[in-house]
C-alpha cells in the first residue's frame, strides 16, 4: 500500500527517520497519521500552503529533538514553550495572508522608526570621532543684542594665556583656497587653525607633524597639513609628500603633515594653515573666529562657565569702552554642531514615527482579538483540558513574540537600506564626523522596539484569552471593551500626527509668503575665485568684472548679468559698525555689500527712493551709496536719508568706534530690504557700496534668464573663460534653489511628517474598518430580533451607524488635545506657527468619521435587512 501513499506523505515518512529512534517510535506514527488526514481533507489552491507547513514542521522536529537528545532532554518548561512555538507556526501557515499582513506592519513600523532612530543617533547620540570628545566645549562671545558670536583673535590671546580651566584650546576659521599646482586649478576647503589644533582634539598626525608655536608668528613660516584624502589624490600616498609644497592662493607652502584618515575638521576641510596674527596689532572687535578647547581634570561645563566670566571681567576692566557688555559662553562641542533647534526637530521625528509605529500595533493588536473571537472554541476545549489561564497567555505571548522577531529583522533591513537614503536629506556635503551606520545603538533600539510592540500587541488578547468564560456548550461573557480601547487610541495618536503635520505645512506655507526681496525665478548664480597673483589691485579686477559681465550679457536667453559681494539667501555677509554725519550716538550695526551696475534692477529689489547709479557711477569710484529700508529707518528715523553722508568701520568689526580715517559715502537711493540670512530670519539693515569703492577677490554672476537657468551656465563659463581661461568655477546654482535651501528644515520635516500622518490615517482607516465591520456583524443576533420586534430598517442602521461615532469621538478628544499640546512646542520651533491649523484637523476628522460609518454601515444595511428568523437563528 506504500506505493499508493502520496509523495509528500512518502517523503515525510523518510524524514522522520532523521529523528532519534526513542522520538521517532514515541511520535512518529501520531505525526505520519495526522498528515495524512491534513492531507486528505485538504484540496486545492490550500495544499501548496499545507505543503510548506509540513516541511517546516519536519525540519523543526527534526533540529528540536535532535538538540533534547543530545542535552539529554528538556525540563517541562521548555517543551511547553516548544509546542507552544509549534502552535504559532501552524497557526501562521493556516492564516498565510494574515500573517504576512502582521510581518509587513510590524517590518514598516519598526523600520520607519529605526530609521528615523538611525538619524538621530548620527546627529544627537554617536560620540564625536575624538578622544574623550566629552571634554571638548566651545568658546563664544555674548553682546546685548547677540545670544553667540565669534570671538576677536586679542580676546582669544587672553583667554589661552589667562584661563587655567582648560588643557588646551585653538582659534580656527573656514576657508576656500585656490589651489594651483596641477595643470588646471581647483578650489579646495580648509581651514586657518592656530598651532595645536591636533593636539587639542587628542589626534596625531598620520604622517609627519602638526604646527608648532613659532609658525604663528606672522611672516614666520608658510606651512600647510593635508587631508588623508588630498595625499592619497594628489600623492598616491607617497611619504616623499612631506616637504614637497602646493600653492594656494598663490603662495607656495611646504607640506609638514597629513592628517588622519577620514578627518576634514571642521567639516570638508582637506587643507590646513597656521593662524597668524600679532594679538597687539590684531583688530579687537573682529569677532570672526571660532574656539574650540578641552577641559582640565576635574573640570566640567559650569566651572568653565565661571572661568569664562573671570576672563570676561578682565577684558572688560582692560577695555571699558569697547568690552563692558561683551560676555562669555561655554558649550558642549556636541551642542555647537547641532544646534539645539535641528536636535528638537530630529526628535520630533522620532516621535513621530513612533506613534505610526504604535498605530501599526493598534492594528495588529485589533487583529488578533478579533482571531481571538474566532479561536475562542479552540481556547475553550485547552482550558477544558486542563490549561491554565498562564498557559493560554502564554500562547499569546510566544505567537506575537514570534511575528515581532521576523518584524524586527525586516525593520532592520529596511533601515539598512534607510541608511543609504539619510544622507539625501541634509543639504550640500554632509560634515565628516556625521555617519548613519548601522551600530550596536541602532541594533539595540530595534531591539526595545520590537519587545515594545510584542509587549502592546500580545497585551489585549492575551487578557482576552484569560478572561475568555465560554463553556463546550457555548455561552460567552466577555465584551468588546479591549477593541474599542485600541481603536480609540489609534484615532488619537493619528489626529495627534494630522496636526502636527498640519503646523509644520503651515509654518512652510507661512516661509514662502515671506517677500525675500529679490525675484528669484530664472537667475543663474555662479561664482569664482580670482587669483591674486593675476589680479593684484582693484583696477585689474574691475576690469576682469566688465569685461567677463559683457560677454556674458550677449548669451542668447540672456536678461541681464549683475554681480554683488554678499548675495541675497546665500550669504549673510560681514557685519559693520555705521555712522550717519551729525550723530554722536552708538553706531548702528549693519551688513556690508558691494554691487555692480543692473544688480538692483536685475534682482527686482525695488526702489523706495532716489535713483540708481549709472555704470559710470559704478565703476568711477566715486563714493556714492544705496541703503536699505531697515537701515534708513535706524540711522535717520523719520528723515528722508537722499543726500545724507554714512560711514562704515572694519568689514566683520562691531566695534562702535570709527576711525575717522574711514571716508564717507553721500545716500544716492533707498531700496527695499533683502533676507540675505534665509526666509526665517529678519531682514538687516544693508548698506550697498558701489564696485569701484573695493571689487571683491571673489567674482560672483547673477544671471537672470529667459529660459532654464542651469542649462546655460556651461556658456556662462566659457564666456568667461574667454578673458581668464584659468579661473576654477564654484558649483552653478539658482536663486530658486537657495530661497528653497533657506527653508529646508522646515520642508523636510514637513514632508516627512506628512508622510508619517498620511500613513497613521491609512492605517487607522484599515484598523477602523476592521473592527466596525467585526463588531456590527457580531450584533446581527441582536439587529436581528430588533427587526422582529418591529424596528424599521432605517433605524436599525442609524443605530449601528450612533454607535460608530460614539466609538470615535472619545479617540478624536483625545488626539485634539494632544495636538494642542503638540502646537505649544511646534510654536516655539516653527516660523509664524499660531494655533492649531483648523483645515487639517477637520479633515482628518472627517476621514476617521467617515471611515467609520462606511465600515458600519454596510453589514449593519445587510443585517437589517435580512429576515429575522434567519439572523436570530446565526450562533
């Protein structure tokens, strides 16, 4: 009879004779006989499922026993936990769609969690790539109007000299430079530092050494260090590149070390300068350097900050006039890198993804109660037979636990490949020490996740299976409380989502009303820096900019071609103390700009007052000026400016002294103010001075255009390469794409939290439907004899469809207040955000009601409309 035997339970039959003989004699027979009855009783499209679970029953039989025989058996304990595993895998099979169903929601919400976590262990939790990075705080100055500002290089002088808090500390300070050795130039990033940098951020030198005190000096020596990665490209990581040299910005500079592999301190840096000053000589108001220093032993942020306060005493004692309001500020290295505003927001994420999280397991959790309503026979005949109401929980438990193991290894998938995608949301080239890897933290937090949700799944129906009363015979006491309860919280926690995500649409919303000042459609920005061994004086540079703006204006699409020093949404510009002739008060503090003729009405800033200057008022040197509103307002309130002569002190000094050797320039216009810092920030005061006054080193073209601006910035090189072939060009942008940059963390987080909401709302939706429909079929009995007793149609459905909103409405209190209290912190992160945005809130409203009484209506229309008899006699 073998013969006839199906292959399956043939080959099931040879498998079992991989299990030890005492198992295979105990078990075998019992196993082989309920296939065959599976086997038999099954047809059709479930067999290929009835077929992957004998396969996997088989293969764990075999490695179970195989392990129990060779330990020499197993405590009762964990052969109950190994049926009770069996059980969840049978289970799982059965319900194969159900059970994907449970992975894939498990898989997207604790991947989208990790993966936001993932975010913000890069930023806010992975430790600094330097030792002891704890100990590494950052100095900065304070003044009345300026929370922090960098620090003057006399005042750094003072503070290494003077402080007995710290180790060590450095000045340092970004910069591009031109680098000339290869046959075509470069810019390449760096940075000037003042000499132990490397010592100071506990690093050695790959190769050769750092600078030394002496090469501080000004005119002392002209050394340079090199990134890891210029040795390696310029190189080929040959030791013969100490003492060889490269020339930038035209000096030549001997080579003296390479730094370690991957540091680009402080962000992209790959070439490093000493910081040469004379601290007597020194300007003591450019407050344009950063500090960076490590803490002594037994030194922490609060005594530094008293140390910080001594020092600040001190230059002020030294220099009243200048100083008495200058202060002190002492912060973690950790907190000047991120600041505390992107932190939050980073946060915020996160939350945000674990309430779409939390959302998934409300879903899952409504799932399995509503199985549980199916199962409650078969949890019956166990209690019956002798199972404690432990033993049913723990079922619960090790089905659930089972379900988040596979979830959690998908979710980690998922923020693997997340890791690739991370870096796409930060702007321009992402700090060196910013990395989104997967690490023990991420590994750990998945980890807490998954136990989280097993824990909120497995909770419901696992009291469910405890307190399920229904007897053999069929009696049943136990309500629906557990799924009214989760749905309710997921009705919360989604319009908690819709809210917030309607703020931040709203602050975006609000970022883009904002005027910037300039019409930034179609205007090509490109940029270069201009040798100074090639253009040594003004006069040489001032005639590169006319003669490159010319050819550049007869480009076919071509509107107009202006330059400016300080461009609007892109640079912030060097502030500078100003005077006004006849006022003997405090100067006021504004941005210094250079422009070249067209550049106002190229841009669209408007004309207030006065008349703009003519290309030969430009370029002539004729000390003319053009200031903004803001600083009309502040420097001659209620006066008409035109006429009125204003001066300005040292580019980057706020010091409220003006040498009177500083000329004065005659007010020729008022023009409107310009967002030079972004959107968010306030408009300054901006005084433009013509290009024949200075022409900066840096050459910049505005391009406004009749077609795609980007598409013609290759003619736009050429044009200029016509007169300087040499010249290495900055990356092409457009004003559109920096007004969009000036507001990217608000679009970010608004996008994602609108994807987050979007996704709890679905989710909700599907949740919501699932229970009404299970819900309202269970009370078909009771619609049933309502009917009979002489209840219309019509009001048996109102009455299901009031039972619907009433299940809601407790879910959507709750999410309100938990938006309002959302609102509170997004007022004090978010531009121009006020009260709760009313059109989101309503409509998420509306979709959960919605959702609701669809899910309602249609089996309580089919219940209501079925004969009596017929539903009264349904079990």
């Amino acid at each position: 009879m073998n013969h006839r035997r199906p292959l399956i339970v043939r080959f099931f039959e040879a498998g079992l004779k991989a299990l030890p003989p005492i198992d295979r004699e105990r078990y075998g027979r019992e196993m082989l006989s309920v296939l065959e009855d599976e086997w038999v009783d099954t047809r059709g499209a479930r067999r290929p499922f009835l077929f992957a679970r004998i396969l996997l029953d088989l293969a764990v039989s075999i490695v179970w026993f195989r392990i129990r025989s060779l330990r020499g058996g197993q405590g009762r304990l964990g052969s109950d936990v190994w049926m009770d595993l069996r059980m969840a895998l049978r289970s799982a099979i059965r319900r194969p769609l159900s059970a994907i169903a449970i992975v894939l929601s498990l898989v997207l919400g604790i991947g989208l969690n990790t993966a936001v976590f993932s975010l913000v262990n890069g930023l806010l939790l992975r430790p600094l790539p330097y030792p002891d990075a704890s100990e590494l705080v950052q100095l900065s100055q304070t003044a009345p109007d300026i929370e922090s500002m960098d620090v003057s290089l006399p005042d750094f002088d003072v503070w290494r000299g003077e402080t007995t808090a710290f180790t060590g500390m450095f000045a340092f300070d970004d910069a591009s430079f031109l680098l000339t050795n290869a046959d075509r130039p470069e810019v390449v990033e760096g940075a000037v530092v003042s000499p132990g940098f490397l010592e100071v951020l506990g690093l050695q030198p790959a190769l050769g050494r750092g600078f030394s005190l002496e090469e501080e000096e000004p005119g002392r020596a002209s050394v340079v260090i090199i990134s890891d990665a210029l040795w390696e490209r310029r190189f080929s990581r040959s030791p013969d590149a100490l003492e060889s040299t490269l020339i930038l910005n035209g000096s030549s500079r001997r080579i003296v070390g390479v730094a370690p592999p991957n540091f680009h301190f402080p962000e992209v840096a790959h070439v490093w300068v000493p910081l040469a000053f004379d601290p007597l000589r020194a300007d003591p108001e450019d407050y344009g350097f950063d500090v960076i220093a490590r803490l002594g032993p037994g030194e922490d942020l609060t005594t530094a900050r008293v140390e910080g306060d001594r020092i600040a005493a001190l230059l002020a004692a030294e220099s009243p006039a200048t100083k008495a309001r200058i202060g002190t500020s002492v912060y973690s290295l950790r907190s000047a890198d991120v600041p505390v505003a992107v932190g939050g927001l980073v946060v915020t994420l996160l939350a945000a993804a674990t309430l779409v999280m939390l959302i998934a397991c409300a879903n899952i959790s409504s799932l399995l109660l509503a199985r549980g309503d199916e199962r409650r026979s078969e949890m019956a005949v166990r209690r019956a037979l002798g199972a404690g109401r432990g033993r049913l929980i723990r079922q619960v438990f090790v089905e659930v636990g089972l379900f988040t193991l596979l979830g959690v290894c998908g979710a980690l998938v998922v923020g693997y490949k997340a890791v690739e995608l991370l870096p796409a949301l930060l702007p321009g080239e992402r700090p060196f020490w910013i990395r989104f890897d997967l690490d023990v933290r991420v590994f750990a937090w998945g980890a807490l996740m998954g136990a989280l949700c097993s824990t909120l799944i497995a909770l419901p129906p696992a009291l469910q299976a405890a307190r399920e009363q229904r007897s053999l015979a069929g009696r049943r006491v136990l309500s629906n409380g557990a799924t009214t309860w989760v749905v309710r919280g997921q009705v919360a926690l989604a319009t908690t989502l819709v809210a917030c995500s309607g703020l931040t649409l709203t602050a975006l919303n609000n970022l883009y009303a904002v005027d910037p000042g300039v019409d930034v459609e179609r205007v090509l920005v490109l940029g270069a820096p201009l040798p100074p061994w090639s253009y040594q004086d003004g006069a040489a540079r001032a005639a590169f900019y006319q003669d490159a703006m010319a050819r550049v204006r007869a480009i076919p699409g071509v509107v107009s071609v202006s330059s400016v020093d300080v461009v609007p949404l892109l640079s912030s510009g060097d502030e500078v103390a100003l005077n006004a002739s006849g006022r003997d008060d405090t100067p006021v503090v504004g941005v210094l700009s250079r422009f070249s003729d067209g550049y106002f009405d190229g841009l669209g800033v408007p004309l207030i007052e006065g008349r703009h200057l003519s290309a030969a008022e430009v370029w002539s040197g004729e000390r003319m000026a053009v200031v903004s509103e803001s600083l009309a307002r502040s420097l001659w309130p209620g006066e008409s400016p035109l006429g009125k002569r204003v001066r300005h002190g040292v580019e980057g000094s706020r010091s409220p002294t003006i040498d009177d050797d500083q000329p004065w320039f005659t007010v020729s216009a008022v023009v409107g103010d310009v967002h030079q810092s972004g959107l968010g920030a306030p408009a300054r005061g901006m005084l433009y001075v013509p290009m024949g006054q200075g022409t900066p080193g840096t050459f910049t073209l505005l391009v406004r255009t009749s077609v795609d601006p980007l598409s013609l910035a290759p003619e736009v090189r050429a044009r200029v390469h016509e007169v300087d072939p040499t010249l290495p060009f900055y990356e092409a942008t457009t004003m559109e794409v920096a007004r969009d940059l000036s507001v990217w963390t608000e679009r970010t987080i608004s996008a994602l939290l609108t994807g987050f909401a979007l996704l709890a709302m679905a989710l909700s939706i599907l949740g919501i439907y699932g229970v009404m429909s299970n819900v309202t079929n269970r009370r078909r009995r009771e619609l049933g004899l309502r009917r009979a007793v002489g209840a219309t149609e019509r009001e048996v459905v109102a009455l299901v469809l009031r039972r619907a909103v009433r299940l809601l409405l407790p879910g959507l209190g709750v999410g309100l207040l938990l938006a309002a209290a959302a609102s509170v912190v997004f007022r004090a992160a978010l531009f121009g955000v006020g009260a709760l945005a009313p059109v989101p809130l309503l409509g998420a409203v509306a979709v959960f009601l919605g959702a609701g009484v669809l899910a309602a209506f249609q089996p309580a229309r089919r219940a209501a409309r079925a004969h009596p008899a017929q539903v009264l006699s349904v079990d």
